[in-house]
C-alpha cells in the first residue's frame, strides 16, 4: 500500500478539491494523511465531514504561532501505515495514474521525484521539469548533487524514517527541505525521476493561507543562512 501525506495550512476548500482528485485513482490501495500545521480554519470539520472510497487520517502540530511544515509530515510519517510514502502539498493535485506511478517506481534508498505540472503555458516550472527530465531520464537512479523540491517525492518508509525524516529545527519556509537533500546526499541516498507520477500545481491559490511569495522568499533566504552555518558537516 501507498501513504500519501499531503501538508497543510489554513486550505480547507484547496485540500477538500485535492482529496477529490484521489477519488480517481487508477489504483485504489493507497491511503491519504493530511498533515495539518494548525490550521485556525474548518480543515478538521470538512475532513471530519468528507466521503471518499479511500482511508483518510490527519494529523495536527496545533502550532498557531509559527511554521511547522518538517513537524506537521513527521507526524504524518509516523502515523501512515504504506510501505512507500509520498510527501505533497495542499496545492498539487494528482493525475489519475499518480498512485499507481509512484508504487511502481519505489526503490530502496532512492528517493522519487515525480513531474509538477502547472495549467499555466508560462509557467517556469515547464522548463525546470525539462530539464529534469533531460538530466535523469526516466526513472534512472543517480547520485544526489543537487539540492531538489521535496514536494511529490517518494520513498519506502524505512527510509524515510531510517534517513531521520525532516529536521524540526527549520521553522521557515524552504529549510527543511533544503537540508533534507543536503543529507541525503551524504548519506548516500540516490535520486530518480519520474515523469508520469504526475501532479498539477496550482498557481492561484499563491498566498491565501497568508504566506505571500515575499514571505516565502524572505523565510527560504534566512533558512539558507541557518543550513550553511549547521550542515557544513556534511561536507
């Protein structure tokens, strides 16, 4: 079976359409973990309230007063019960081949990244997904010597947990994940893509949970300064 433990803040409407999406899965042996980061609005009602042909649990960091994303997908690791485990957002929804993709690709110590779409033509993202698509192939294990997104990535669970899940430490946005990949790499996890583990992302809903794209950036910025002081050791 697959986990999927998609992350959240203040998205109830966003995560309920996301949730919709996985109602039409190809393949239908998967469960959903919705990882709340204390979220103030309706989330747990609607999630409370929401009819799907699929196991739904949640999780919630009850932290109102500061960013919890690496807390709030701890959580959700340790309460999933899938032998592979993908990590989303409240903002990426699957294509209805998603589940099925990602379970097919799962190999020991590979961490999976999969292609992040956008309905947008403009959208920067095509090209980065090119170029990923060009560098690794498809689904080609490869050394990690790059620092990735975390979002729409799959990995067995042992791994996950055996790699130390997503350091606590980082209460920004960006952090976690970046120093994530900076020991996966030490710890000499590979790095594959796929492309048809697909998802949309969707742009629109940039900034209606209260973090603006100058926050975000600001926040990634000072969590930069805070990995190059912390992770020089594992250089």
């Amino acid at each position: 079976m697959l986990s999927v433990i998609i992350a959240t803040y203040n998205r109830s409407k966003v995560i309920k359409e996301n949730l919709e999406k996985f109602k039409q899965q190809t393949d239908k042996d998967f469960e959903v973990i919705v990882a709340i980061d204390g979220s103030t609005d309706d989330t747990i009602q609607m999630l409370g309230n929401f009819e799907s042909d699929f196991d739904i649990k949640w999780v919630n960091t009850e932290e109102t007063n500061k960013y919890c994303l690496a807390k709030a997908r701890n959580m959700g690791l340790v309460e999933c019960s899938g032998e592979a485990v993908v990590i989303l957002d409240d903002d990426s929804f699957p294509t209805p081949d998603f589940v099925m993709a990602h379970k097919k690709s799962v190999r020991q110590r590979v961490l999976t990244g999969g292609y992040r779409n956008s309905h947008d033509p403009d959208d920067p993202m095509h090209f980065k997904m090119r170029n990923l698509l060009n560098k690794y192939g498809n689904c080609t294990p490869h050394a990690i010597t790059e620092l990735l997104v975390e979002n729409n990535c799959c990995m067995l669970r042992k791994d996950w947990i055996g790699c130390g899940m997503f350091s606590e430490r980082f209460e920004g946005y960006g952090g976690c994940g970046q120093e994530f990949f900076h020991r996966l790499a030490y710890l000499g996890y590979g790095y594959q893509f796929n492309p048809n583990a697909m998802i949309y992302h969707h742009k629109e809903f940039e900034g209606d949970n209260g973090l603006t794209r100058e926050m975000k950036t600001e926040q990634a910025r000072e969590m930069s300064k805070m990995i190059n002081k912390h992770a020089w050791s594992y250089r």
